[in-house]
C-alpha cells in the first residue's frame, strides 16, 4: 500500500533517512532531517519494502509503550508513597502537639503542687520544713526552696543537717549534686 507524503516528511528507520515521494512529485531537501520531521505512529501507511525492517520498527514501539506504561505505574505507585507518607507526618505532627499540650498541663500542675508546697513551708515552723525538705526528693525540694523568701529559708537551712543543707545549697546554686557525693548522684535523701 502506498501513500503519498508531504514534500520535507522522513521517516526514521533501523538507523536510515527514508524519504518518501511527495504529491508534487519533488525530491525532499538533502538537509531535511534538520528541519521538518515527521514521526509516523502507524507503520501501515508508510511503504517500505523491508517486513523486516518494520517488524523491528513496531517491536520497538511496543517496547517504548511497555517502558512508558511501567513508568507511569512507577509514578503513580511513587505519588501513592508521597502522599501517605505525608499523611504519616500529619498525624505525628498532631501527636506531637497533643504531647506539647500534655506536657504544658503537667508543667502547670507540677507548678501548682510545687507553690501550694512552698505555701505549706512558709507557714510550719523551720523544724518542720526541715524535716519535710529532708523527707522530699532532692529536686523536689530544691524546686520549693527556690521559691522561699531568703530569711525564712535560711532559718530552715540552719535546722537541717550540714550535709544535706550543702548538697541543696549546692544543687540550688549549680543545677546539679557534686560528684564527689555518691548520695546526691543517686538522688539519694539524707
């Protein structure tokens, strides 16, 4: 079957410029590859003498269809991934706000219990606040004391043991027990 092709159409086959008559009967430019090409996705309408040449032609557009189909499968399964990992990190970061808001409500209670605490302390006698910071966790303690005016906590100072007084007036002043105090590294209690 033989078909007439506009005058600058070439076809690219096995490595070799096929030009095909035109209508008007004119020979294609040699320098027509440069300019107009035409990619015919038919191979029926082209005569070409070599079957062989066109079975090729076709097994290779079979193949290009087959690569374009797998990476358009590929895409899409990509975008899939994209798009529930992002929801992943949507739900961690609602997570992560619930644990902030948490957090933020323990802090505000622990501040709460600590300054009913220091309320406690201001109204016992220095023995007993004494002997209540020396019953307490260390930071605990050192948490309530902060907060106790200077002149009253001092008296309470005077009343605990030398070494406990050092170990919360160091903590107190640092942030942290000495490491040459096994008891305090442990947050060990007088």
């Amino acid at each position: 079957m033989t078909t007439a092709l506009p005058v600058s159409a070439l076809l690219l086959a096995g490595g070799l410029w096929l030009s095909a008559p035109s209508v008007s009967g004119e020979e294609p430019a040699a320098a027509a590859p440069a300019q107009e090409t035409q990619v015919f996705s038919k191979m029926d309408s082209v005569c070409v003498s070599d079957q062989h040449l066109i079975e090729d032609l076709r097994a290779r557009e079979k193949k290009l269809e087959e690569e374009r189909l797998g990476l358009a499968s590929k895409e899409a399964e990509l975008l899939a991934r994209e798009a529930a990992v992002n929801e992943q990190i949507q739900k961690l970061e609602e997570i992560r706000k619930q644990i902030s808001g948490m957090e933020s409500i323990r802090e505000a209670k622990q501040e709460e219990q600590v300054g009913k605490l220091v309320q406690t302390m201001e109204r016992m006698s220095p023995k007993a606040a004494a002997g209540l910071i020396d019953q307490l966790d260390e930071k605990l303690a050192v948490s309530a004391m902060v907060r106790i005016e200077t002149s009253r906590l001092a008296k309470i100072m005077n009343v605990l043991s030398p070494e406990k007084s050092s170990r919360l007036s160091e903590i107190m002043t640092t942030g942290r027990a000495s490491k040459r105090d096994p008891a305090a590294a442990k947050g060990g209690n007088g």
